[in-house]
C-alpha cells in the first residue's frame, strides 16, 4: 500500500517536471500526435486542457492527488465558492477496509479506491457550491459520495436531492455504508455560474465527498440520433441532461479515467454479454487505431476502447446463425441515448464484414460496413440511438449484432463498446417526476406507458368528483408548518397514491389478484419513478381523528418502537397505525429503516404500508389493517376459541415464507428481516399471512462485505446461534427464526417458556431432541393429533429440522422451505382426498412412497427463485396430487 503510495506520488512528480506548465493555458481541442520520446507501444494519451476544471475534494484539509495525475482543491480553498449556514465537515486517514478493494456499487462500480472519499462535507441544511464557469455548453460533473462514519451524523441516513438551476441530478437519494456511490452526468451550461445545490429533505440532512466539473468538447453529443423505434431521425436531443448510466469496454479490461481522454472510466462488459460461449474477444495494438476526417475522435472514445471488441466464435460451429446479446439494466421511466462504438479490427480486407445492429429487439442498422464508412480498416466509428422508454421490456435494454446478408466474407459481427446514457425527462430530472422548484410534475410527463396512463385514467375518473371535494377540504386544513404540503400541486399527489392505497390494500382475496396487480403495478411504477415509495404523508390531527386521539382503547399491540392504534380515515379505510416514540434514538432508526425498506417492498405477504406522519416530534406509521391480528394469538393466545386446522396452517406458513422469500431475492438488494417471530406475521380478514416490521432490517449484500459487527438485534427464542457467536448477519438467520416459526405453528407454545422444566425452556432444543428420539407426536399441538398425515408432517418437520442447522450454510434458502412447504401441503390435500374416497385405501402405499422419491430428486436443483415459479412449482404439484388421487 506504501510502496504503491509512493509510485504514484512519484510517477505524479515526474508527470508534472516532464510536462510544461503553458499546455495547461488553453484548449488544443485537436488530438496531438504522440510524442516521439514514448517508448511503449502505448499511445499516449493525448493531454486534454479543458478551460473549465473545478475539482474539488470537499472536507478535505490538503490538496488531493489521484492515481491518474489530477489534484482536487483542499476544503480551505473552496469554501468561498460554497454558501452553508454550517460548517460540518468530516474527514479520516484510511479508509475503512471494504473500501480498499474498491466495492462496487450497484450498476456502474466507482473506479479503484479513491482517496477522494476519505473526506466530506455535511449539510443540515440547504446549501450550495456556486463555481465560475468560462466555456459555455457540454461540461462533465462527477459526484462521490461515501458515508464516513461521524459522531453525530450517520451519513447512511441522509436524504437529499442535488440539483443545478435548470436540472433535478438526484432526488431522494441515500448512500449506504460500505457502497461508495459516482455519478456521471453531462450538461450544456449556458449561463456563466453553475449553481450546485444540496437540499436535504425535512428533518435530515446532505453530504458530499468530492466535485468534478470539467468542459468537453460540444461535439461530445449531437442534437440527431436515430431513433428506436426506427422512424426518422430525432433531433433536439442535445437540450436534455445525461447521466452516464454504463460504459462498457467490449471485449477488453477496465479502461480507468488515466487512460481516458475525459478522465472516464470503461468498464469490462461480460456481466453484461449474455452468449459469452458465441463470442470472442479481438484485439490491435491500440497505437493502430485510427480516427477518421470529420467523424469520430479520441474524446468520444480513447484508443484503448476501439483496440478491443467482441467478434463472434466461429459462426459454424456454435450454429449457422446467431446474434451476439448483451443485456442491460436500467430505469425504464427514463428515455435513453445509447451510443455503439465500432472498428473493424478484424477484416483483413474491406467491404468484408457486413452486420445488423438490433437495439430492444429492432433493426437500428442493417448490414453496417464499417469500411464504407470510414473508408479504412481499423478506424474510430460511432452510432447513437435515441431508445424510447416505451420500448424498454423486463428493465433491460438489449444491444443484438448478428451477421448480415451481404458479406462475401465469414459471417461475423462485432462491437466495441457501449455507453448507455439516461436522458432528463419531462420535469427536466434524471432521478424522480419532479422539477427544481420541486413540483410534482407526473401528471404531464409524456414518458409514462400506455398502461400506467390508462390505470391512472381509470382510478382518476372513478374518483375524480370525491378527490375535488375532499382536495379542498384538506387544502384548508393543511398544516401551516408543513413544506411540504405548500404547493397546490405537490398537495395532489399524496392524495391520489392514498387512494391507491387503499384500493390495492383491499384487493387482498385470491379472487380479485388480476386486479391487485394491476393496482399494484401502477402503484409501484409511480413510486420507483419519483422515489418517493413512501405513501401519504399524513398530518398529526388526521391521525388524531382517526383513532379517536390515541385512545387507550384502541391499542392492538405494543412493540419496541411504540403503541399500535386501530384507525379508521376519513374515507373509511381501516388501518394500523403505529405510534413511536421520538425520545428514542433506537425508535428514530427504526422508523426510518422501516419507512425506507417498505417503500422499496410491495409484495402480497409483506404487509403494506399507507403512509406516515413525521410533524411537531410525532412519528406515526400507517399500515393497511390487518383484521386477524397476529399469528401467535391464533395458536396459543386470546384468539384460540377455534383452533386452526392442519391445512390453514400450512398456508399461513407458506405464504410467510414466501414473504421473506421475496425479501431475500425479490427486491433491489437482498434484505434481511432479523426479527422473524408468530407476533411479526400478522394475518388479514382471509387469514392471508403478512410479514410486518421491518424495524431491524438490513440490506444483506451490503452486510456481507462489512467487518463491522453489528449488534445482536432479535428476540430471544428466535435467535440464530451462529449470528450470536460471531455476529455476522446473512439471511439464513431469518431462515433459522423462520425453523423456529414453524415449530411454533406445529407444537402452539411459545418459542421461550420459562415457566417450564429446564429442558423444555427452548422449544428449538426440546422438539428436536423430541423429534431424534422419534417422540414426534408428543410435540404435535393436541388440538391437530390424528388430522395430520403423516408424510405431511415428516415432510414438514424436516423442512423445520434444516431450518434449525448448526451453521448457516446447513440451512436451505426461503426458496427451498418454501417448495417443502408446498410438498407438505400438497401431500396433506392427497390424503385427505383419498381418506373421503373410502374403500380406497390402498392407494396410500404408493402415495407416501413412491412419489416422493421422485419430487426429492427435482427438489434440491429446481428450487423456486420466485414468485412467479413457485405458483408453477405449485401447479405442478397439483398435478402430482390429482394424479395420486385418482
Ligand atoms: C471560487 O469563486 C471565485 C470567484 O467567484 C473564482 O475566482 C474561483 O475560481 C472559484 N474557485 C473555484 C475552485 O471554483
Ligand atoms: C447508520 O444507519 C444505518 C442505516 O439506518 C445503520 O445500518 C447503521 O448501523 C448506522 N450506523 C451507526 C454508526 O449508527
Ligand atoms: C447549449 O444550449 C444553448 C442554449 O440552449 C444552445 O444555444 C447551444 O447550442 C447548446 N450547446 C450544445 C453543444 O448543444
Ligand atoms: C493504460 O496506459 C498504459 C500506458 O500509458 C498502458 O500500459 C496500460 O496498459 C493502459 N491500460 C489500459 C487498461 O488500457
Ligand atoms: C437477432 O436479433 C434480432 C432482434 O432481436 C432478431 O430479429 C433476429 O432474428 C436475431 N437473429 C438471429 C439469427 O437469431
Ligand atoms: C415515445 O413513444 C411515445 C408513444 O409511442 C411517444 O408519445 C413519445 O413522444 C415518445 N418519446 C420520445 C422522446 O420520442
């Protein structure tokens, strides 16, 4: 680390005796020719001078210096750019260990460990960096954001949007510790300041690690592209704002911003090539590459990126014709500029390759010749697409190059690189619908699908004469001290999602699911666009009202974070709403973890929530009621009148495990619940299970790269061993609770009785001891003695015994208990089928035998990963049953 310390400070030197200060003066826009005195076959990178260059290490003490020979300004000399009514910064020697090999974030990794994100600057409130700027037109802005850990700021909670006069660059937007976050975005500055703003939401607060702002060259991006659909040509493309969304070397290793003309980074594309056993990488010599008269440049692409591509394995052999297939996840709700890097490295002749380039599946161009274009071998080309978000499937834009039909050549196809670009949508925001001023702007947006528009249209009529009324009731009752609420139109929004709340919250019955997903698919369409997630704000006297002034009476339970009051609003729908404490510095992080994990969760067995009050110290939470309660109460509590038959059970528990199922793999980042018990699943008015409170979540990915400990959070009787020893947290912890869960439901006792001799204390350790010495039935609730059958409950008491595995990587995955769940269940259906037809009886042998071997052997490589796959996985199962019962 030292060593490597000292070669860049020293490489840095030398950079800076070896080149004279006055090429720094002006911008020589024209590639320079390399220098006769390199040796290396390498190009030299040609020195780019952009007249504008503000690089600023925010916090910062001293100058900056990075890897690729650039210095950011220390803090001191940049404070007089920044307007801040406080001075917080906060800054450390080395970085914390996850950082050192550089994690990567999400979809485009930060470059290598920066020692930019060893310092930041923290805003409680708004605040702005306001630069000088002296080129009009295209300018690249970097943001690095890392939350250092500070006394009394935990940079992981903080809220912000960031926006320049004329564009939303970010809105609602949180960095988690250990992810170091880079933004890239491109804008035409057209006025002679650049105003950078830092707005932290209400009640928290911004920071920032370090700013780049440089100018590029304006033929960066041009106002045509070809459009996708192909129909014409856009223009006008150059007056939206970018975000740099991937940049891929295709075929070739990380290009880092030191081998970049523009001080980009290009990062290698197999994740993304999804027929890698159909492609091959090519190479040149990177020195060889040309750039053509009036076309591309070395600051569209650098050299190293032309140098390497994707070609196709010998046509022949794999089959007689194919397209090479990179897919790539972005955002739908925004448009995109996609543009294709091509060189034709590989002919040995011209005119011998011929290609179809296909973008989301359409021909963008047919029989490219990159020789008729360029005019000569191994020469800079470039295409750009304007990708329109309607025709985004799956999340994913698909870039196809398959051989074309006029090659006299082998058939062959190749690419060179990708970048895929976000363009600013119609509220002038790359993050969110709405503008500067911060008005919602959804209703005009003119990005928005056929399908979305049309739910909308649908609900907006039903309720269009109820929302007036109720509009301007609420609009004179607004609280005063609400921002908020301050603008007539942001006031309409958390109204309408209200009431798509609540007509997706009683779509509940299997009866009405088509239904529900629909609701639910606008719901979350809306929601993933602004960010937001969160539902209606509510004010305090609302919820007041709507539990009769936090009456005693109307207390269903009591957890750590506060009381939970039945509600009703006034638009009669019942809800839960919970009530914290804002003493509590533990009920503040849980409010918000919980706020910020259901905002990103929609799922049937999740209970949902409708929204929240966060007024004068008050922090309420709203939640669809949930009529059953919870669990525990049906088993061995108030609720027991009826006990719960065998077969309800079992769908209680199946629909729990799919909850967490969907917690573990279904959302952006895997989550895990830490507090999986009978009192967290609640049931609705059909019995239907619902995970609640998600207070103690963690977003596990991030978890496992940390060597920090976490705290041992949980409830005793559910905790897993392995996470109290060493205090590393992954998801088999919920499956371990999960094990427990499940022996709750079968025996009805509580997970911990001290009431009870010593060996029974633990029902964990007291039904599997009982279980291994073949006592099964004397842990069985007496409630369901002979309504089981028995393979069901060998079946099911398995599923628990691996859930409760000594260590983690023991325990099966949500998926797997889930399949072994619904194996249970369905061998309870067969038997009591066949126990109702009477004189069969024989066919039992081969139900509890023979089938089983079969399913056993699907079951351990085809567990279900989704939703969707296990409502197949329980299908097929149906017809094993029926097949058994006939
Ligand atoms: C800060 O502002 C002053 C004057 O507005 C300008 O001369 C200076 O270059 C700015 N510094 C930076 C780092 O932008
Ligand atoms: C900061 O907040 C995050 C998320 O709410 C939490 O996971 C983390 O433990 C907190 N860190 C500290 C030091 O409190
Ligand atoms: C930037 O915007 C200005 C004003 O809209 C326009 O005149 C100029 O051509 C734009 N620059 C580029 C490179 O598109
Ligand atoms: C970057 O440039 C150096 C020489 O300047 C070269 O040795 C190195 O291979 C290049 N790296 C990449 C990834 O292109
Ligand atoms: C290549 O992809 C395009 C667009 O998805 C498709 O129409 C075409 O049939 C594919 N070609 C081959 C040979 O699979
Ligand atoms: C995208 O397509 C929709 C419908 O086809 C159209 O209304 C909209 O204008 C298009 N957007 C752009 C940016 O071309």
């Amino acid at each position: 680390m030292i060593s490597s310390l000292f070669v860049v400070i020293f490489s840095f030197l030398l950079l800076i005796g070896s080149i004279p200060t006055t090429i720094y003066a002006q911008a020589p826009l024209e590639a320079p020719s390399p220098s006769s005195d390199d040796t290396s076959p390498a190009p030299k990178t040609p020195k780019y001078a952009p007249r504008d260059k503000l690089l600023i290490a925010c916090g910062a003490q001293e100058d900056v210096d990075l890897p690729d020979g650039r210095t950011f300004k220390s803090d001191p000399s940049t404070v007089s750019n920044l307007s801040s009514d406080e001075d917080v910064k906060v800054s450390v020697d080395t970085l914390p260990s996850p950082l050192k090999d550089g994690v990567p974030s999400s979809k485009l990794p930060p470059p290598p460990p920066l020692p930019l994100y060893k310092s930041a600057r923290i805003f409680p409130s708004a605040s702005s960096y306001k630069f000088p700027i002296s080129q009009q037109g295209f300018h690249l802005i970097r943001l690095y954001f890392f939350p250092l850990p500070h006394p009394s700021y935990n940079l992981s909670n903080a809220v912000f949007r960031v926006t320049t006069e004329n564009f939303v660059l970010l809105h609602d937007f949180t960095v988690h510790y250990p992810s170091p976050i880079f933004k890239e975005y491109i804008l035409n500055l057209t006025s002679d300041t650049l105003t950078l703003k830092f707005s932290p939401k209400k009640n928290s607060f911004a920071f920032i690690n370090a700013i780049e702002v440089i100018s590029v060259p304006d033929d960066l991006i041009s106002d045509t592209a070809s459009p996708v659909p192909p129909v014409g040509n856009i223009e006008g493309v150059a007056k939206h704002a970018f975000e740099v969304a991937l940049r891929l070397n295709v075929g070739g290793p990380l290009v880092s911003p030191k081998n970049d003309t523009l001080w980009r980074t290009w990062h290698p594309d197999e994740k993304f090539n999804t027929f890698p056993q159909g492609s091959k990488d090519a190479k040149i010599d990177p020195s060889k590459v040309k750039y053509p008269e009036g076309g591309a440049t070395m600051y569209i692409a650098p050299p190293w990126v032309y140098a390497t591509a994707a070609e196709m394995e010998n046509a022949e052999t794999i089959e007689a014709n194919f397209n090479l297939t990179w897919k790539m996840p972005v955002d739908s709700s925004y448009d995109y500029l996609v543009r294709l890097h091509f060189c034709d490295i590989v002919s040995v002749a011209m005119n011998d390759l011929y290609f179809n380039v296909y973008v989301n599946g359409m021909m963008g161009v047919a029989n490219l010749d990159l020789s008729t274009q360029t005019m000569a071998l191994s020469t800079a080309y470039y295409r750009d697409f304007v990708i329109n978000s309607t025709t985004i499937a799956n999340g994913l834009i698909v870039i196809q190059v398959g051989s074309g039909s006029d090659g006299s050549g082998d058939p062959n196809a190749i690419l060179n690189g990708v970048e895929v670009i976000k363009m600013s949508n119609s509220a002038g925001s790359l993050s969110g619908l709405f503008d500067v001023e911060g008005n919602y702007m959804g209703a005009a947006s003119g990005s928005k699908t056929m399908k979305v528009l049309a739910v909308v249209g649908l609900v907006m009529g039903i309720v269009a004469l109820l929302l007036v009324v109720v509009m301007f009731v609420r609009w004179h009752k607004r609280p005063l001290n609400c921002q908020r609420n301050n603008s007539f139109s942001s006031w309409l929004l958390p109204l309408t999602t209200s009431h798509s709340s609540f007509l997706s919250s009683k779509t509940t019955s299997i009866t009405t699911s088509r239904k529900s997903s629909m609701f639910g698919s606008r719901k979350s369409g809306m929601f993933a666009s602004t960010n937001q997630g969160v539902g209606k704000f509510f004010s305090f006297n609302e919820l007041q009202d709507a539990c009769n002034n936090f009456d005693e009476n109307a207390v269903i339970g009591v957890g750590g974070f506060g009381k939970v009051y039945k509600g009703q609003l006034d638009d009669g729908t019942k809800v839960a709403i919970k009530r914290g404490n804002p003493q509590s510095e533990q009920g503040i992080n849980e409010f918000q973890t919980e706020i910020q994990m259901l905002s990103q969760l929609r799922h049937r067995h999740l209970v949902s929530l409708i929204g929240y009050c966060d007024e004068n110290s008050e922090m309420c939470l709203v939640y669809e009621f949930m009529s059953n309660g919870v669990l525990r109460e049906h088993l061995y509590g108030s609720k027991l009148n009826a006990p719960m038959p065998w077969k309800q059970r079992l769908e209680i528990c199946i629909g729990s495990a799919r909850g967490l199922h969907y917690l573990h793999t279904g959302a952006a980042h895997c989550i895990i619940h830490r507090d999986v018990k009978t009192t967290n699943i609640l049931l609705d008015e059909n019995f239907v299970a619902k995970v609640s409170d998600f207070g103690l979540s963690k977003a596990a990915c991030l978890m496992e790269q940390t060597h920090v400990s976490t705290a041992v959070k949980g409830s005793f009787g559910y905790l897993d061993p392995e996470y109290f020893r060493r205090q590393q947290l992954t998801e088999k912890s919920d499956v371990y609770s999960f094990g427990v869960v499940l022996l709750e439901v079968l025996t009805a006792r509580p997970a911990i009785n001290p009431a009870l001799p010593r060996d029974q204390v633990n029902l964990a350790e007291w039904a599997m001891s009982n279980y291994r010495k073949g006592l099964l039935e004397k842990i069985v609730d007496p409630n369901l003695q002979g309504t089981i059958s028995s393979a069901s409950l060998k079946k099911y008491v398995e599923a628990a015994e691996k859930c409760l595995a000594e260590y983690g990587v023991e325990r099966p995955s949500m998926g797997d208990v889930l399949w072994n769940l619904e194996y249970a269940l369905q061998l309870q259906e067969a038997s009591s089928k066949t126990e109702a037809a009477e004189d069969k009886s024989s066919l039992l042998i081969p139900l509890e035998t023979a089938p089983i071997m079969g399913v056993d052997g699907v079951e351990s490589s085809s567990a279900p990963t989704s939703d969707d796959h296990t409502e197949v996985g329980a299908s097929a199962f149906s017809q094993i049953a029926n097949f058994q019962g006939r």
